[in-house]
C-alpha cells in the first residue's frame, strides 16, 4: 500500500469540473464554455494545510468556492467525511456548512458595512440557533480574543478597523462555529508585508490550537512556502504538480512550476539562480491546448507527442504528484 | 465620567453608536446647508399641516356669502398694512366661491403633504419588492420583470398617469394610484441595480456559507445596505409626486373641488390670473416651496452618502 492511502482524507476533491456557458448571437444561445476548472481531484488530510497555488484566471478561487458551494460545480465529486458535499441538499447542506467555513480576499467588501464587527461574527449563531443572546455575546468575544482583538472591538464598526484587523474579523467569524475545515481564498494578498506575517502566523497558531485542516489558496509562492504542509499547482483549470511542501520547492518536476519557483525573488540579492522566462501569455480556457495545456509555453515539450495526448497526474516520488510526460527528466 | 478605569469600557459602547455609518450619514446631513433649510422648510410644512385648524382663521370649505360683507375674488386685506378695520381681515384674499384663500392654503399642506409620502410610500415598498426578487433571483424572472417595468418607462408618466385615471375614473385616490404606478419603475430598477452590485460582495457570500437562507440574506443582508440609495431617490420623488399631483388636480383629474387641494385651486381660477392673480399666484407659490423643501433634503441625503465627498469633509 502507498503512503498517501494510510490516511483518511477529511476532504476528497474528485474530478471537479466547472464549466462556465458563454452566450452570444442573437439568440443569447449557448456558443462556447469557459472550461475554467476542468477535472480536479486531490485531498486534504485532518491538521494539515494544502496550498493551492496558480496565476490569476487558473481556477483556484473557483475549486475553493465550489468546495463550499459558493458556486456550483458542473460536475464531480467533493467528499467531506463520507459525504458528498455537492449533493447534499437543504438541511444537510446546512449542517456540513458548520464544518466548512471561509476567510475571504477582501477584508473591506467581506463584513457587512452596516453592522458592528460583533453582529457580523455573531450571525453563524444566529443562523444556526445556538444559544441564549448572552451565550452569543460570550461566544463572540472569545472568538475576538482568540484573533487576537479586545472584547470592546465587538462594539465597532468595520469602516473603524484596518485591513489587518478586519481580516482578524473574517477569520473570528469562520471560527466561531467551531468548523474543522477553514478555506482561506487569498487570505493576506490584500494586507501589507508585515501585517501577512502577524496574519499568516495567527493561522498557523489556530491550527495549532484547535487542530484546523486549512485549504490556503493563494498566488504567492513565498506564503504558501511559509504555511503549507503541502502544494498543488495549477494551470488553466488542471493541476500541474501536488507534492509536499520541501519536496516541491526543492526539486520541482513539473516544467511551469520550475518557471514559478525561478519568478520568486531571492532571499539574497547576490543569489544568482537561472529564470525561467516563458514566452507568451496563458491562454484562453475558452478554448485550452490540445494534449498537455502546458505544451506552447513548455521549454521541453515535444511536439506530436505532447501536443496530442493529455498528461495525467502520475506519482514519481513518494506522494509526489506531477502531470507531465517527460517529469522524469528531472529527476 | 465616574472612575477613570472603571470607564473605558462604558467609552467604548458610546464610542461605537457615534460612528455606525447611519450616524456619520446623518451627521454629515445636518451639517449640509442645503439640506438645512430643506429640513426647516419641510419641518414648518408639517408643522403646518398638524395644526392647521389651530392656525386656519375659517373653515376652508364654507362660502363666507351671506356671512361677511366680502366680495367674490376680493383681494387680500391685511388690516396691519393699512386694509380698513370695518373690513374683515383675509390675509391671501378670498377666491371664487368667497371662501377665505389662506385657510384654504393652510389645509391644502396636509393634502400635499400626505400625497407625497403615500404615492411615494406605496412606489417605493412594491418598487423594492419587484427589484429585489428581480435582481436577486435574476435569469428570465428578471428579464420579464425588467422588460414589463420598461414598458411602463416608456410612457411619459404623466400620460401615462392620465390614461390610468382614465380608466379607473377621476378623484384623488385614483390619482394616487397612478402616480404610485408611474413611480413603481423607478425604485424596482435602483433596487434591483443596487441588489445586484450587492450580492457580489463578499460578506454575502460569507453569510451563505455560514448556512443564512436566501430569504435572510435578501432582507437582512442585502436590503438594509440598499437603503441609502432608495432615501435619496425616496426624498427627489416625493417632490415630483406633489408636483405630479397638482397637475392632475390642475386638470381636473385628480382632487375635486371643493377640496382644498394646491393644484384644484389653481386650476379653479385660472382664468382669473389677470383680474385676481392672487387665487393663483398663493397655491402656485405653496407648490413651489414645498416641491423645493423636499429636492433641497434629496440633494442634501444624496451628498451626505456620497463616500467620495465623506472623504472630503471627514472630520
């Protein structure tokens, strides 16, 4: 048996799909699909953070809020113990959504610019009907504790508090039904550099304390190194590349992730390390490349070969993930 | 103000009520020229209107024939500026039917007043209904929704107010109908704009995947912050609906003599402009400044939510 199936996973992503209809014509019929997340699978194992990480426009927000179903998937699969999340209805729904919560991008469009900060954590509960008002009130502070903000804050108004502090807010509120699950879409990509450390090493103390199983979605590889356990990289709606996390930074197999690791900045400016620069833009996944999507922007690809077939995910080293035919290379 | 440290939580709870955004809104209203003196104005009108069979010297619908020794179009008389005393006082003269004018002044507020707020009124909560569902449920629903409300648009709203009457038979009830109606369109397709850009938003979002109902995240979440926009929108309308109203009135569409309407007034005497322009020019002048009160408040709400400008004047 492999090491990956020792585990049970707390969630299990199996070949999600999210196509997107294009309507044109006078007729506003359905002309073309925007394939933006196109046959996903991985898991995420209890107490551990999977980074997900691509360029803007490869479907990593998309995979992150179709997990929740912020948005409905087209097709497959998301498994949460034992449950299949995109076909639970109603009342299931709503109880598996106490497990599952989110932090959001944007800490300024993400609370409710009406409320006290108190209110908008307050509402899981009230959703929920857990507990006495008081109960609630209690709740809600120890939750504002926890991220690191005094009771008194609860009274506020969001237009009162900093980027970094409204973001403590968001994740106050994803905290306080006690879920096991946090989705974090770009949590810090909002905040300045030394408010992302304050934030990112909150999170990781969280998980720490109450053992949360995170999905950290984000585009800076230099965060994701900082907190995940392990990292997915995707590419115009697929996954490149899975790997732990010391493995994929230190030997990466897949070509596009080698090109991402060679754009991060290195910690010393007299570090000189070969770029990979990649010609052309991402394309359309209006209309994606045939075979490996990689494959006009690939240094190594072969033509007739990786133009025609689709490489799948193949595992190279122990729990080491990449789809590419000529991986091995690089080994 | 008692101990020093026992204090500072008490601070902080009042700290927080002087700056929910309503507050700061509202803060910045007062602090509005503009929407000062549409805000005295306006506060006299209903003044006014409460009192006025306190501050209504006559009855504004019985003839003074056979009563008083007055003519009929007899022009004001004003005994401080030099009218006889034997004379009996009436401050805006008295009209056709020798019914005292400025009594009739002083009533017509409360029905101007009222048609105002209760066309609006009526607009703005089916208006809000409509955009909401419109918007929030979206697909064909909207699309039938919106393309019915353009319909409506499409007609220029006083024919269209007219041609409703018509329908539904002259009075100032059914006026009030129409003019809600010709208004319905207005506040369904702001509400619906405004929900739109709303749903998009994060703590949405947020609300859903804390398991909220769509019924609770339209009303609770989304409604409430469409507010301020249906304000400003609410406080131009009811300006234009009083002015709508007079005109129904005016031809003979809407209230009906002997009601002390504004626009019914004019309407009665203006054949009379030249030999007693006074029968016109008093309501006529009565329209204008309640018509400016309630556009000097909108113009005044209007900027006072707008963030740009919250920027500028932050104190």
């Amino acid at each position: 048996m492999k090491k990956t199936t020792k585990r049970t996973p707390l969630v299990e992503v199996r070949e999600l799909k999210k196509y997107y209809p294009v309507h044109g014509g006078l007729l506003k019929r359905q002309v073309a699909e925007v394939k933006a997340v196109d046959d996903v699978s991985f898991a995420i194992f209890p107490g551990e953070t999977l980074g997900l990480v691509g360029e803007s426009g490869c479907g990593k927000t998309t995979v992150s809020k179709a997990i929740l179903r912020l948005e409905e998937a087209s097709a497959g699969e998301v498994i949460f113990e034992g449950e299949d999340v995109l076909a639970a209805g109603g009342a299931d729904l709503k109880r598996l959504r106490r497990d599952m919560q989110i932090v959001f991008q944007d800490p300024f469009s993400s609370l409710d610019p009406r409320l006290p900060v108190g209110e908008s954590i307050a509402e899981a509960l009230l959703v929920h009907g857990i507990g006495t008002p008081q109960e609630r009130f209690e709740r809600v502070l120890e939750v504002l504790r926890k991220v690191g903000l005094e009771s008194y804050h609860a009274a506020r108004y969001p237009h009162q508090f900093s980027g970094g502090q409204r973001q403590r807010i968001g994740i106050a509120r994803a905290l306080i039904l006690d879920p096991k699950f946090i989705v974090l879409d770009e949590p810090v990509s909002a905040l300045d550099v030394s408010i992302q450390a304050q934030v990112l090493n909150l999170l990781s103390d969280l998980q720490a304390e109450l053992g949360l199983t995170y999905l950290f979605v984000a585009h800076n590889l230099a965060v994701v190194e900082h907190i995940s356990h392990r990292v997915a990289v995707m590419y115009l709606g697929r996954i490149a590349e899975i790997a732990p996390r010391d493995n994929l930074f230190s030997k990466p197999l897949h070509p596009y992730t080698q090109a991402l690791m060679s754009a991060v900045p290195k910690k010393h400016p007299a570090d000189k390390k070969e770029r990979i620069i990649l010609s052309g833009d991402v394309p359309s996944p209006l209309n994606p490349p045939s075979g490996c999507r990689f494959h006009p922007r690939c240094p190594i690809a072969r033509m007739g070969h990786c133009d025609v077939e689709e490489p799948q995910l193949r595992e190279l080293e122990p729990e080491h993930w990449v789809a590419c035919h000529y991986a091995e290379e690089f080994i | 103000m008692t101990v020093q440290d026992a204090a500072v939580p008490q601070t902080e709870v009042q700290d927080y009520r002087n700056n929910s955004l309503l507050f700061l809104t509202f803060r910045r209203l007062f602090r509005q020229r503009n929407a000062q003196v549409g805000m005295v104005i306006l506060g006299f009108l209903v003044l006014v209107a409460i009192f006025a069979p306190a501050l209504a010297p006559y009855d504004p619908d019985r003839s003074l024939i056979g009563i008083e020794p007055v003519e009929k179009r007899a022009g004001p008389c004003i005994h401080a500026l030099g009218c006889p005393s034997d004379q009996p006082q009436h401050i805006m003269g008295v009209d056709g039917n020798v019914r005292d004018q400025y009594s009739r002044i002083i009533y017509g507020t409360r029905i101007s007043l009222f048609i105002g707020f209760s066309t609006i009124g009526l607009a703005v909560v089916v208006g809000t209904l409509i955009g909401a569902v419109s918007g929030y449920v979206g697909g064909w629903v909207d699309n039938v929704i919106m393309r019915f409300m353009d319909v409506i648009l499409a007609f220029p709203s006083f024919l269209l107010a007219i041609a409703i009457i018509t329908v539904l038979g002259r009075g100032l009830q059914n006026a009030l109908y129409a003019i809600a109606v010709v208004n319905i369109p207005v506040f369904a397709r702001l509400v619906r704009s405004s929900v739109l850009s709303i749903k998009e938003l994060e703590f949405v979002a947020a609300s859903r995947s804390l398991g909220a109902s769509p019924l609770r995240i339209l009303f609770v979440r989304i409604l409430p912050n469409a507010i301020p926009t249906l304000i400003v929108q609410a406080t131009l309308s009811i300006g234009a609906a009083i002015l709508e109203a007079a005109a129904l009135s005016f031809l003979g569409l809407g209230a009906q003599p002997p009601l002390a309407e504004w626009g019914t007034m004019l309407g009665s005497e203006r054949n009379q402009v030249f030999t007693s322009p006074h029968l016109v020019f008093f309501p006529g002048i009565a329209i204008m400044i309640t018509v400016l009160a309630f556009n000097l408040l909108g113009d005044g709400f209007r900027d006072a939510m707008d963030p740009r400008l919250a920027q500028l004047t932050k104190r």
